[in-house]
C-alpha cells in the first residue's frame, strides 16, 4: 500500500543557519513528485528528512499512518554505493536481513527481473556499466517492496542516452510498484517526463515558490508543444525568483 506523505511546518537548521522552510506540503499515495531548484535551496536536506537520514529542526513529517517501518522506505542516491565485494544479487538482498531464506531469494529475483539484471546475479560491481550499477541500487531499494521509494538525483552521472532508459525503466518500476516517488533532480525535462507533480524550492532558507501537475502522458513527449509550454511555465518560476507560491 502506497503511503501518503504529509509534511507541516517543517524547518531544519544547521546551528544557526537555517537552510529549509518552513514547508507544507500532501503528496498523494501512488504518485511521482518531483522537487526541482537552484543548487543550495534545500532539495537533498528535505529528502533526507523525508527519509529520516536527518531530523527536522521543527514541525513534523508523517509518513503513511505514522507506524512506518524502516524497510517500507526506500532509497536510492546518486551514486549507486554498491559494495564491491558482493554480488550483484547479495547487493540487491542487502536491505533484506531477517527475512526468510526463500522469500529473499524470491524478492531479489524479482527485483532483478524487473530492472533487467536476472543474468548479471553473479557479477560483481566493478564488472558493471554506470547505468547498470544504478538499476542495482533501483534493484536494492524496491527488493524489500517499500511504500514510498525517495530518488535524490538517481540519474545525473549518466549518458543521456543511459539516463533515458533509467527514467523509462522507473516508469515501468512506479507501474508494478505502484510506490509513492519522490525524487529530486535537477534536469527540468526529467521532471516534466516522470513526474505527475513538480515542486519547486527556492531561496536560502528554501521555500516552496512553485507547485505544479502537468497535465502531461507518461512518458511525456518531450518534443511536444505542451512539454515545451510547461517547460517554460516553471522556468519562469524559477528565473523570476517569485515571493509567493505559484501553481498550476
């Protein structure tokens, strides 16, 4: 069951900088966000508290009903912080532990099949392309079947070309899953193409100062006069540097 993310009020603080908020946001169960901004307005420190890397300096995050397991969330970075020494399959079962022998193995097989890997199972990291090495890290965060899977710039060290096929790959992923995404990506088109809402952040405190859901098919064509239209929309948000919160 896809979880509901309902964030109030939030700030987080490092001594006394504040870098985030305050922030209010409802992200719909079963759906892709994505957070787009300016470099330093608090993308990946939002993500984090989302993920309970960080702890909010004030005001809450409630995921799902509140009584979420650590496993039910998912992970993936921007690089793929894969371990060398194990195997593809051991890497994808990592987040695994405690679960019985025959239902890991069946999760892993799955999860590889799912991002393309079952023939990869026995190679080890250094044997992989980066965009294999990726699917890994996809492969590793949906093995356990988390509720809500966080995605921070999981595509930007990649070849364009590579970097479509991952976006086309998480499509397919978010159709089996059915998870609530929330990723965080600096490439506008990737946005556009993926994502069912996007949220702009900026500013030092980062605020929210754009909320948007493209009425757009997924994938998106991005040649398309409406991908373009919603291109420019959001560009304008962010090249204006509005003081209210803009949506659409």
């Amino acid at each position: 069951m896809p979880y509901a993310l309902d964030i109030t009020d939030l700030e987080k603080s490092y001594g006394e900088s504040r870098v985030l908020g305050p922030i209010n946001l409802h992200l719909t169960p079963g759906t892709i966000t994505a957070i787009i901004g300016r470099s330093g307005c608090g993308k990946t420190t939002l993500l984090r508290c989302l993920g309970g890397l960080e702890t909010p300096t004030s005001g809450g995050i409630k995921v799902g009903d509140g009584n979420v397991r650590q496993r039910d969330i998912g992970y993936v970075f921007q690089e793929p912080r894969l371990m060398p020494w194990l195997s593809v399959a051991k890497n994808t079962a990592f987040g695994l532990k405690g679960i019985k022998r025959q239902a890991r193995d069946e999760a892993v097989a799955e999860a590889l099949k799912l991002v393309g890997l079952t023939e990869a199972a026995g190679l080890l990291p250094k044997q992989l392309s980066g965009g294999m090495a990726q699917r890994v890290a996809l492969a590793r965060a949906l093995a356990p079947r988390p509720a809500l899977i966080l995605l921070d710039e999981p595509f930007s060290a990649l070849d364009p070309f590579t970097r479509e096929q991952m976006q086309d790959h998480l499509l397919h992923l978010h159709g089996y899953y059915g998870a609530t995404m929330v990723m965080i990506t600096h490439d506008m088109d990737e946005a556009l193409a993926l994502a069912q809402r996007v949220i702009v952040l900026n500013g030092a405190p980062g605020k929210v100062i754009g909320d948007f859901t493209p009425d757009l098919p997924r994938p998106a064509a991005r040649t398309s006069m409406a991908f373009f239209n919603w291109k420019r929309r959001i560009t304008e948000v962010l090249s204006d540097r509005p003081a209210h919160r803009l949506s659409a």
